[in-house]
C-alpha cells in the first residue's frame, strides 16, 4: 500500500516544496514553510468522484474553437441584496466559489443567513460546524422579526465531515451550497486535525472540483488571523473565485463589506451594512454613515466628494494639529494612508509656507471607512490647516482634487457624479481641479463651481 507524501507549503503565500526552506522564494518571508501529507492518489481519484457525483450535472470537458465558445455569461443569481449583489459583480455566478471572511462576532454568518433566507426559489444547503440547529434556528426567528422562518427550501446540515456532506449533498441536489465555517471541515484523506492548512486546502480544493462540475455556487465563511489574512491563508484565496471581506468595529453599528479578489467583478466595490437588532440593514445611501449631522464652528473638519467602485459618496476627512508633547512629532492616520499623509503634510510646509515639523497630526476618516481615492487630498490638507489656525471651514463647502508634490491641483475621474452627489445632499460651493473643467456642462449644475489649479487657490477659497 502506498504511504501518504510530505511536502511542505508557505503559509503566506502557498508556495509548494519537496523540503523544508527557511527563506520562501516566492514571498520572501522567513520561516513560514510548514510540513503538511499529500494523500494517496487513488485517494483524490475517490474524492473527485464522489465530489462529482454530488452534483446535479455534470460539464464534460472538451477542447474548443476559441469562435465556438459563446460569450454570453449565465445568468447570475440575485441575492435579493443590493449592496452584496454590487460587491459579487452583479449577483452570484453559477458554479463559483466564493470565500467571505472577516473577525469573529463581525456578522458573517448573520449576513450569510438572512441573505440566504430570501432565496425562496432557490433550495439552499446551509451546513454548520460551528452552531447547532437550535442556535441556527433562535438566529433565523430573530433575524425573521420573531416571526417563524417558514421557507421550505432553506435545508440545515450540522457535519464537519467533508464525505458525509457530499452525500447529504447528492441526496437534497441543492441549489447553493454554503460552508460554515471552512475551518471547521475536515477530511479523511489528510491526517490532521480541521483547520489546519493541510485539511483547509484539501476540503477547498474538493468542494472547488464540486462547485465546477455541477454547476452549483460554494460560499465558504472564513474567519481571518489576528494579523488580518484569512485563516488558512493565502492558499484559500488562490482557490476561490472571489473573496469578499467583512470589516468593522464591533463597538461600532456600521460593517463594510469589501472585494478583495472578483474573476467576474470589480474589486473596488464597497457594500455598507447598519447592524440592527433584527439583522443588518443595507445602506444605500453611504453619506448618512460618512456626514456628521452639524459640524458648524468646528475646526478640522472638510467633506469630500469621494468614489469607490461606481459610487459616489461624500466622507467627513478629521483632523487633529497640536504642538508635540516629545521630542519626535507624532504622525497618525486612521482610514487613510499614513505615507501619503506625509507626502501630503510635506507638500504643505514646502509649497504653501505652513511649518508643521513641531506639530502632532492626526487624520481620520468618519464612519470607520478605508478610503483610496486620490481625489481625498484636497480636504486632507483643507482639514489640517484647519485645524492647524484652528479656523473651521464654512458650511455648505466640499471639494475633490489630487494634490501633486509640486502643490498642483491634479484632474480627477468622473467629476460629474462627484458634483452631482455634492448638489443631492444640499453643498453650495464644490473646489474642483481646474484642468476637469474642459467638457464640463456647468449650466445643469445648481451648484457653484470653484476651479484651483493650486493649492494655494483652493485654501484662499476656503479661508480668504
């Protein structure tokens, strides 16, 4: 009989090894190489099948004509879920695997099953080896609004045995399938105990062969490290098709789910959620999360017309400038990248003349959102000088632009729904890049138009 092989696997970024090496080639880090068993052959081959035969139909393989292939996608699945529905690219695609991770006590497994709970003509196979049907149960009835959740083709499965899912699976033929979580699961083919990588990357790769075969989407939940990947690590994100990533604080009410690798989508999509007693709320317009209801006569505080994926929302930019209690001053940003935060205090001092070398900044964004666009800049710096004359900026002001190291005002992209978002929500005055102003229709704008080409203009605009 043949023996199970050793090979060894990176743990950051799944790089593989027939022996033990200290530095990864791949990745570069030191000492994350860990020896986990290959199984048998003839093992996969069962695995495989029985896999296989789990499914509904299965998609023989066979080599095509590039012109034969049709370019038509299949029609997604809706999740009856806006915010979700834009984050997965417009819905769930048939025969994906899907991987949604985040913190502990964050909300996965509650947005999973009251999104599951609306599929009403879709038979759903909720497998749990986390919670019993008990728990399961109170969860849905609450989330239902204590009324009881009658839908007939929400199945529950408590099993943490890889085989004995796949026969429930060829027995019930469902629709979707969701993991809960996949550290939990474990199969006979790897001698280790769940969650291990070994058994993680076996249990994904089976139920992968599953979701391409039959034609049936996986959504696995996944919990992340205390360094913020997901456990199990990177290899669960070369596998999956897109992962979906929950944040938030859970001292706060707001979770944003974020797209961190999509093959059929966008992966600057943001999804916003309120989390209620009855379940999570969605979000649909994100400047009631990112705007403070009055900031009038505070200093330090400059709104942005901000975009992430195809939304435009408007985001609270705080600032904090006070003289430096030690010797090294303190440079701080939270929701906002801390090197460009710097780059940007520089441009400041040497361009427009404010010395800020003995002074702590402290940067946030409202609302606990990560922001990327370029297009912060403008209130970033409006937000510090503020705070640094401690002078507040008058209501009813926002602004979007780049701001370049020699103290330019760069154009930014679709700055009309940037000043459309701003007119919405009741802003009379807009600081905008001068160079955006080529093919600009400013005559269907109620709002008042402000081109800077520096951002000496922008600050003169703001504070005289």
């Amino acid at each position: 009989m043949a023996k199970d092989k050793t090979m060894y696997v990176c743990s950051e970024c799944g790089q593989e090894s027939p022996k033990w090496i200290g530095k990864c080639p791949a990745c570069g880090q030191w000492n994350t190489f860990k020896e986990i068993k290959v199984a048998d052959t003839r093992k996969k081959i069962v695995a495989t099948s029985a896999a296989a035969s789990a499914g509904r139909q299965l998609r023989e393989n066979k080599v095509l004509r590039l012109r034969d292939i049709s370019a038509q996608d299949d029609p997604r699945i809706d999740m009856h879920d806006n915010e979700l529905n834009r984050v997965l690219g417009g819905g769930l695609v048939p025969g994906s695997i899907v991987l949604l991770g985040g913190e502990p006590g964050i909300g996965k497994s509650t947005l999973t099953l009251q999104t599951m709970m609306t599929l009403t003509d879709k038979r759903v196979l909720y497998v749990s080896g986390e919670e019993s049907a008990h728990q399961l149960k109170m969860r849905a009835e609450r989330l239902a609004g204590g009324r009881t959740a009658n839908n007939e083709h929400f199945l529950i499965l408590c099993e943490n045995s890889l085989e004995a899912i796949f026969e429930h699976v060829k027995d019930v033929q469902p629709e979707v399938l969701v993991i809960d979580s996949i550290q939990t699961i474990s199969t006979e083919d790897v001698e280790s105990s769940a969650g291990s990588i070994a058994q993680v990357r076996e249990c994904a790769s089976a139920l992968l062969r599953f979701a391409k075969t039959s034609g049936v989407p996986v959504i696995l939940i996944g919990h992340i490290t205390k360094e913020g990947t997901l456990a199990g690590p990177k290899i669960l994100e070369h596998i999956v098709d897109a992962v979906i990533q929950f944040e938030g604080d859970q001292h706060y009410m707001y979770r944003i789910l974020r797209s961190i690798k999509n093959r059929f989508g966008s992966t600057s999509e943001l999804g916003i959620y309120e989390m209620q007693q009855t379940g999570l709320r969605q979000v649909s317009n994100p400047s009631e999360l990112l705007l403070t209801d009055n900031h009038d006569g505070l200093s330090g505080v400059a709104i942005s017309s901000a975009i992430e994926g195809v939304r435009p929302f408007l985001v609270e930019t705080q600032a904090l400038v006070s003289s430096a209690a030690y010797g090294t001053p303190q440079r701080s940003a939270t929701g906002f990248d801390q090197r460009r935060l710097n780059m940007l205090l520089a441009v400041l001092e040497k361009r427009v003349g404010f010395k800020l070398m003995q002074k702590d900044v402290f940067l946030n964004i409202a609302g606990g959102l990560r922001v990327t666009d370029m297009a912060m800049d403008l209130s970033v710096i409006a937000a510090v000088l503020s705070s640094n004359v401690d002078t507040p900026i008058e209501e009813g002001w926002c602004m979007a632009g780049e701001v370049g190291l020699s103290g330019e005002v760069r154009p930014v992209a679709r700055i009309e729904q940037r000043i459309s978002e701003a007119e919405k929500l009741g802003f009379q005055h807009i600081i905008i890049p001068k160079y955006n102003l080529s093919g600009l229709d400013r005559k269907k704008f109620n709002i008042e138009l402000v081109p800077v080409r520096k951002v000496e203009e922008a600050l003169r605009a703001l504070f005289g």
